[in-house]
C-alpha cells in the first residue's frame, strides 16, 4: 500500500442545477482527457452521496507534485454546496483521517492559482477537531 499523508478536497466547477457523478467526470477525464482513469478519489454528489473514483491504491491525478501521497476528493459544483455535501465530507475525511493516521487536509487551492473548492478548508477544518 503506498503512504497517505493528505486529503485534498477539490471542486467539479459546475452550475447548482448540474448533478453529476463519479461517471461523469470518469468519462471527461479519460474520454476526453486521454488519462487511465477518473483522477480522484471520491466524488460527492449534491445530495451528499458518496462515490467511489479511483481505489485508494492508485495514485491520483488530482493535484500535481502531490499525488503520491493524497487522497483526492471532489464535490460536485463550484461554491454552493449543500449541507449534504458537507456533511458527507466531514464524515469522510474523518475516517480517512481514522484509516490513515493523518491530519493533513487540503484544499487543492493550496497547491496551485487555482480557489478550488471555493472555500477555505483549513477554517472548515478547524470544526473537525
């Protein structure tokens, strides 16, 4: 198995009314993309379900230079996600962070110019300790 340090949380850029999933953007990253796979690891979904991208086994191809040891997370939209979303995602990285022995999360915005997930996750991060 290879070494976990962080979860980086990430977002799909899509309108509210868009709901799409693990398949949807599966299909643009390796239909349209050219890549193996989809690059995260999971996928929550508006109304907070909770998909499976690639397995935790597999590096992912969702944050360059970090990938090796991360977990990527993806919610579905651009900013107003839902208290579903939210929740799902608390419930998530806790358990990784359970399963791992880790602390670190991240917002993808960390790493790159980019504000994905459009919103500050070491302040949302504080509310899980």
């Amino acid at each position: 198995m290879r070494k976990i340090d962080t979860v980086i949380i990430h977002c799909a850029d899509t309108p509210p009314e868009m709901d799409i999933g693990a398949k949807e953007i599966r299909h643009w990253h390796v239909d349209e993309r050219g890549w193996d796979d989809i690059g995260y690891h999971y996928v929550i979904r508006r109304d907070g379900e909770i998909e499976m991208g690639r397995q935790e086994s597999v590096q992912g191809a969702h944050c360059s230079g970090h990938n090796a040891t991360s977990l990527g997370i993806c919610m579905v939209g651009d900013s107003a996600f839902t208290g579903a979303q939210f929740h799902s995602l608390r419930k998530l990285v806790e358990e990784l962070q359970r399963r791992y022995d880790l602390s670190a999360v991240a917002g993808h915005y960390e790493y790159s110019s980019k504000t994905c997930p459009n919103f500050d996750v070491q302040e949302w991060n504080k509310c899980l300790a």
